[in-house]
C-alpha cells in the first residue's frame, strides 16, 4: 500500500536472452535483467514471488521462448486486480530486429520485433494486444535493451523520438569490447528456413510452420483482417494508452552490448538506467529517466538514443511510480 493508502500491486517479467554458444551470442544480457530485479527489490516494493525470470542459462527453469515470454506476460496481466493501481513491468535484454510490414498502409516500412531464444518473433503488435487487455488502473512500462526497439508497442505516443544533431564519437578503446545486439532480418529468414527447409522469404511462412498458434498475431491473421484487428483493439481498449516503452535506442539503431577491460558484462542501455537510478535516489518521471540514460550514453560515447513512447500523462509519471 502506498502512503496514500491506494493499493498497487507490483509485478514483473524479466528476460535475458544471450543466445550462448551461438555465433550470435551475447554477454550482457542476463546480468542485465538479474540488475534489474535486484533494483526492483530493494528500490521499487517489488515482492520476489511476484516476479518471473526468463534466461537461458544452462540451469535456467524457464527458457525465454516466444511462447515461454508471451505465456509469462499473459499470466502477470491475469493477476492485475480489477480497482487496484497496478503496476507491471516488462525488462528485455536480448536481439532485436526489423521485419517487412505486412500493413497495406506500409508496403516499404519495417516493423519492431525481439528476438526469443527460438527465434519466435514478438512484435509490436503483440506487446499492443497485451497492452489493451490490461485492467483499469494498471500500467504497463517496458524496459528494451535490444536493436530497433523504438516502437515496439504499436501505435503508441513518441514523446522522445529520433535523435537530430551531431552524433557522438563512437568508442575507441581496446579495453571494451561491443557487440550490436541486432539480427539482420536475413539472418533470422535463413535461421527459421534451415529449420523449416521452405525456400521462401516470407518470414511468417516459417514461423506458423514451426510454431503454429503459438506464432505472433502479425503473422498469424491477413493482412487486411490485421489491419481491421488493430482500428478494432485501439477502439476498445480498457485503458487509453496504458503502456509505456523506453527503449534503448531508435528503430534505425542498435542497442550495445558490452565486456568491459575489467570483464563485467551488460547493456549500455541497462547499465545507463541503473546509473541514473544510482545517482539520484528520489522519484523519476518516466521523461527525466529517459533524457537522463542518454545523456549517460553520450557523455561514454554510444551512439544510440533511448526513446519514450507513452500517453502525455504517463511521460510525466514517476518510473514505476515510485512513492
């Protein structure tokens, strides 16, 4: 109970996905989110029964697959209590990429997805679903340190987008090494068609093949029924623009992942949030940590900028409403 007596119950999912002993392994991606849980015990009221973790370490319970994630994310929306403020939360560490639309409107544009450890793609359109399905007084804020992760809620309000001006210096330093955390689309194409042995470049094609239901809603409906489904969720949904992102870099940008001289492994975007959140021990808008995270990237010289897409009140909202 907060100190104005208002019950929020506080849940989360977190995700880390390194992909080890692949060619598109990372480093810093379950530390990130194992960071990120210990801060939500000790800062945010988080209870640890009430939070699931997602990795694929070799000990690991619950493996981050599409279905693994989405079921976990289904069951924290099914514990949001009706008349309660609850608040959710969503922190993904892993690869991200960009897919060809399948919207009419968007013949030439891509859209956002992460990348599970199966290769079962989530879109933008299944984090908007989750988001319209969520209670009245619950929030829903994402936390994405992946590749292209700028829009990844569908339809959700920018309120600090693309970067303009000179970039950074980008970092020069035998001491640190980075890796992108992106997966080109044609690596994830020839992924998914070495599994399905289908000689096509249609990548819902091979993900209804290999996952059936269990595939995104992008890829399992029409493109025009889709379209009909988004205009449809929008209209109804039971909490007008509920859902927060912060994403660790621009849709055209990648997100870093990085092992210091010193051996420590993380995301440059992970590791901005908890530094900001270090260095000041009071309440943060959802907007101040944003502009805070990247002014910790620039000033290390990263070349990607964090964005915030939410409602207008939601941009001045505190981080996890922290009392």
């Amino acid at each position: 109970m907060d100190p104005q007596g208002v019950v929020k119950r506080r849940l989360a999912v977190l995700v880390g996905c390194n992909d080890p002993n692949t060619k598109n392994e990372l480093h810093g991606c379950v530390n990130d989110v194992l960071a990120m849980k210990e801060t939500l015990l000790t800062r945010f009221g988080f209870k640890q029964e009430d939070m699931e973790v997602l990795t694929d370490e070799p000990d690991s319970k619950l493996k981050p697959t599409g279905a693994n994630i989405k079921a976990a994310l289904r069951r924290m929306v099914d514990k949001a209590q009706t008349g309660s403020e609850n608040v959710l939360f969503f922190h993904y560490s892993g690869h991200g990429t960009r897919i060809p639309s399948v919207k009419p409107a968007r013949p030439f544009k891509k859209d956002e997805a992460i990348v599970p450890c199966d290769f079962n793609l989530i879109t933008d359109v299944d984090f908007r679903e989750l988001v319209n399905q969520l209670p009245e007084g619950t929030s829903f804020a994402m936390i994405s340190d992946s590749c292209h992760s700028g829009g990844l809620i569908d339809k959700e309000k920018e309120q600090i987008g693309p970067f303009s001006g000179v970039r950074s210096p980008a970092i020069e330093t035998t001491a640190t090494t980075i890796t992108s955390r992106a997966l080109p689309y044609k690596e994830v194409l020839d992924h998914l068609s070495s599994l399905t042995g289908i000689s096509t470049s249609d990548v819902g094609t091979h993900l209804l093949e290999l996952f059936g239901g269990d595939a995104g809603l992008k890829f399992r409906l029409p493109a025009m029924d889709l379209m009909d489904l988004l205009v449809n969720m929008k209209a109804r949904e039971k909490h007008v623009d509920s859902g927060i992102l912060l994403s660790g870099c621009q849709a055209d940008e990648t997100s870093a992942d990085v092992v210091s001289g010193g051996g420590k492994a993380y995301g440059a975007f992970s590791n901005a949030i908890q530094t900001v959140l270090k260095e000041n021990g009071g309440a943060l808008r959802n907007k101040e940590l944003v502009i805070m995270a990247r002014e910790v990237l620039e000033r290390l010289g990263f070349q990607q900028h964090p964005c915030l897409y939410c409602s207008d009140q939601n941009a001045d909202a505190t981080f996890l409403s922290q009392p």
